[in-house]
C-alpha cells in the first residue's frame, strides 16, 4: 500500500478545526453541548475540535459496528457496541464524525440517539464523500468536502494503519 | 448540581482555576519526547496502544501522532460499580471491550493519571490473561502519594503532587475535558 498525494496538510487540518472550534463556541454560547465522538476513526478529530471549543462542554463516545464487513456501504442497522454515559434527554448533543460516506451508519445513529429527545442533535463531520451518499445526512458543521477517494491519516485508518498521520492522503 | 459544576456551566473555568500546573506547550514537548522513545522501543514490533476512556483518549491521540513506527489503537472502556472511579476498590466491569485480539502483542496501556492503581490494576491483570508478549504502561501524570496498589509506569510524563486537577481529559464533574493544559482547583471549591 502507497500513500500518495498529501489531501490536507497538518497545517491546513488545524486551521480548519480551529474555525470549526470557534464556530461551535459561537452557536452553543452557555448551553453546555455534549460532544459524542464515534470511535475509533473520529477520536483524533474530537481530541482537537475539543480543545478548540471554548465554552463549557462535555464529553462521551459512542461505538457502533456493523453486522457485515463493509459498514459503509452497508443498509442494516448498526450494532451499538458501546453507548453513552449520559442521559441526553434535554440535552445539546453534537455527533462527531471523521467522514461521511454513504450515510447508512450515520442516519442510523442519527435516528437512534433523536428517540432519547435531546434539546437539539447535530452533526460535525472533518471530511464529507458528498459523491458516496446514499442517504441524506444534515451536516451541520464539515471540515472539508473531499472526492471519491480512499483516504486515510488524521485517526482515519486504512487496514488499520496510518491512523497516526497528522496529515490525511490518498492510498493508492 | 454541585458547586463545581454549576459555576463552570455559567462562568467557564476561570473562577475555579488555582493554577496551571503544566502549560500545553509543557505537555506537547513532553508528549513528543515519550513518542520517540516509544518509536525507538517499538521498532520492528506489533505495537497496539490501548486506551480506557474518556480521560486517556487526548493523550493517547497526540501521543500516537508522535509514534512514528506502524501500530494499532484500541479502546477500553470500564465502569467501576461504586462512585468515585479514582478511588474505588471495587472490581471495574468493562462496558466495551478491545476491538482485537492481544495474544502474542505488544501492548502499551495509555492512561492519563494513575492514582490509587487500583482500576489500571486490574485492567492490566485483565490484559496479561490474554497472553500479549510485551504489557506496558505509558502515563502522562503520576500521583505517587495517592498510590494504594503497585503499577508498574514504563513511561512517564509528569509526576505530580496530591492535587486536584483538571483539564487535558481530566474532568471536574465532566467538564474541563476540553482544555488544552492541567490546571489545579482553588481549595474552596474542592
């Protein structure tokens, strides 16, 4: 497996999340939103966002898989390996998500977590595959739109590796 | 809602701040240093770095970007059955269990803050049953004084005194998570 072309450096992913950070701050002022990051791909992302945001927050993780191999392309709905913590009646929640594909997972978790009547559920995702979706997932919040490409770095594994790239890159 | 955490939620966590104990920039440059030192150990190896959640996982994530040999992540994530996860004696119950097998690993338990020992304690004789090759601790902070039961730290960030802190992935009632450094809580709100 070859890594090709830099997609985004660690500079630019930074900057970004920054403004996302910023962004999120803004909107949720004192409401004190609970971020709900999605292992094991999105924990990289989430331990930057975080620390971008500056009001009170908190935090909790969720993991899901599916029933086959291929979790997203497939329909069915994901198995809840780990749930939250916390009781998210009345409160802000906001999913955070390395990428979005075809939406399969996502719109499962998405209608899941809205049965526990929170204040307000959003999305935050660092890449979107608008090309690859199949269902339609609201994105509130998006790093960066990105092609049909297979990446991988910034906590997005390819076979498991690559991970701990700062960086994200194709594979070729 | 406590003293604590009511006054974060309306004032953010300056009022409670005694003092930061470690700056990001400390942590960052100690962070990159227990990286290369893991990498230079590790080479040639199957390294998986595990982490207990919440509170390991924003070191375990600046920690695995300055490893710069191939490895796997993981993640545990345990609940005591008293409350109080810092100091409990009871056994933990994992809720979620690692995603791979460890059996003839090399395994690295990333953990922030080892304090009584006792949870990490029983995650490692947990661990060890799996038959890894190599089973390691990489801490951030150490409390020496709070420790009640032997862990063995192969690499360590700061040792700290018997303070209340906070940040970095340490919460106060679930917040703080979020701040970049380690900050001490003033006395009156302990």
């Amino acid at each position: 497996m070859n890594l090709s072309n830099v997609l985004f450096s660690a500079e630019q992913i930074q900057a970004r999340v920054a403004e996302l950070g910023a962004q999120i701050s803004r909107d949720y002022g004192d409401s004190n939103p609970l971020l709900v990051g999605i292992l094991r791909g999105g924990v990289v992302f989430l331990s930057d966002l975080m620390r971008a945001i500056s009001v009170p927050c908190e935090l909790d993780f969720m993991s899901v898989s599916s029933y086959e191999s291929g979790s997203r392309t497939s329909n069915r709905s994901p198995r809840i390996l780990l749930d939250l913590r916390e009781d998210i009646a009345g409160r802000h929640v906001l999913l955070i998500e390395d990428i979005v594909d075809s939406g399969y997972t996502f719109d499962h978790l998405l209608q899941l977590l809205a049965t526990r009547e929170p204040a307000s559920l959003k999305v935050c995702a660092l890449l979107n595959k608008a090309s690859r979706r199949e269902v339609h997932v609201p994105i509130d919040y998006l790093g960066f739109e990105i092609p049909d490409y297979f990446v991988c770095g910034y906590g997005i594994d390819a076979d498991e590796r690559f991970r701990n790239l700062p960086y994200i890159a194709w594979v070729r | 809602m406590s003293k604590l955490s009511e006054t974060i939620a309306r004032h953010g966590h300056e009022p409670l701040l005694d003092h930061v104990l470690i700056t990001a920039a400390q942590l960052q440059t100690r962070i990159a240093e227990m990286g290369a030192q893991i990498s230079k150990d590790y080479h040639g190896k199957d390294l998986l770095m595990i982490s207990v959640l919440k509170g390991g996982v924003v070191f375990l994530t600046d920690l695995m970007r300055q490893v710069t040999i191939p490895h796997h992540i993981d993640f545990m994530a345990v609940t005591s059955y008293g409350v109080g996860v810092r100091s409990t004696r009871g056994h933990p119950r994992i809720t979620l269990d690692l995603n791979t097998d460890v059996k003839g690993r090399h395994l690295l338990l990333v953990e922030d803050i080892i304090d009584s020992g006792h949870t990490i304690d029983h995650v490692l004789r947990l661990l060890a049953a799996r038959n890894p090759a190599t089973l390691k601790v990489a801490a951030l902070l150490d409390k020496p004084s709070r420790r009640e039961v032997y862990v063995p730290i192969a690499y360590l960030g700061f040792e700290i005194p018997n303070e209340f802190v906070f940040g970095y992935g340490l919460d106060l009632d679930e917040y703080c998570r979020n701040l970049p450094f380690i900050g001490t809580v003033k006395k009156e709100y302990q």
